[in-house]
C-alpha cells in the first residue's frame, strides 16, 4: 500500500467551493487515502460485475447496485483528497464536490449521477405515489455508472489531497 502523498502541484479549480463547504461543515477533512481511493473504484466495479448477475430478475435491485457503484466512485474521488460528506443530502454533495473541482467543461457524464440518486431514493424507499427503477432505466443507468467510475479512476491519478 502507498499513501505517500504524491508531489502533484495544489488543485485550484473550484477550491473556493470546497472550502466553503467545508466551513458550512458539509464536508469534513480526513486523512487522504490513494489506497482507499482505489479499493472504492475496484469495489465499484465489482458492483458493476455482480449487475449483470440479477438484472433479468431483479432490475430495481440491480439499478440500486448501479447507483452504489457510481456512489463509490464518486467518494472514491474525495477520499483521495482526504474529504468526505457530512449530513444530510451526503450523496448529493458527493457530485457537488466532484462537479465544482471539474466543470468547466461541463460534466454530462457524472452529472447522470443526479437523477441516480433520486430514482435510487424513490426505488430504496418505495412510495405509491413514485415509481421505481424499471429494467429501462438500468439499461440507461450502466453505461452512465460505468463512465462516472472509469472518469474517478483517472481523476484519482492526477488531483492531490487537498
């Protein structure tokens, strides 16, 4: 295991935002972890394996395992920096963090993570007045879960603890 911090120049991009949200106590300081980082991304794709296992029988339950697998990567991304989440809406704040550290350009890919988690929320927590996730909409769920996780693979090599 390496957690010998890597000499990358300090990230600036969206550094403001993150500083804010952590005097709001949104986010908190931890120790970073590059190791961590990486067992995140590797347990997110094994989320992503174990999908193509239930999907035919069970595809609201295959769609939350996407949404986990996104989630990790997402996280993946901060534990890397030695941030994580705090309180409610910590999902949310995971894609806040990522977005305002990498857009611009804007970030279609990881922004799929949104209506994730609200399907992810409606189908966890079952409501008669909200649908849950359909096989469509893990068929539209797998590629976006799966880029979002390659695209924290790489952001992990190149932004350091902050």
């Amino acid at each position: 295991m390496n957690d010998t911090p890597v000499s990358l120049p300090r990230w600036e991009q969206g550094r403001a935002s993150i500083e804010a949200m952590i005097a709001d106590a949104r986010l908190t300081q931890v120790q970073a972890s590059s190791d961590l980082a990486l067992q995140y991304i590797a347990t997110a794709r094994t989320r992503l394996e174990g999908v193509a296992l239930i999907r035919q029988h069970d595809p609201a339950g295959a769609f939350v395992l996407t949404y986990d697998a996104a989630r990790l990567a997402l996280a993946a991304v901060l534990i890397n920096q030695g941030l994580r989440p705090r309180g409610e809406g910590a999902h949310a704040i995971l894609l806040e963090t990522v977005l305002a550290q990498t857009e611009p350009p804007r970030q279609r890919e990881f922004r799929e993570f949104t209506w994730m988690r609200k399907l992810r929320n409606d189908t966890q927590y079952p409501d008669a007045d909200r649908l849950t996730a359909t096989e469509d909409d893990l068929a539209q769920a797998i590629p976006a879960a799966s880029t979002i996780v390659e695209r924290a693979a790489i952001l992990i090599g190149h932004m350091p603890a902050f």
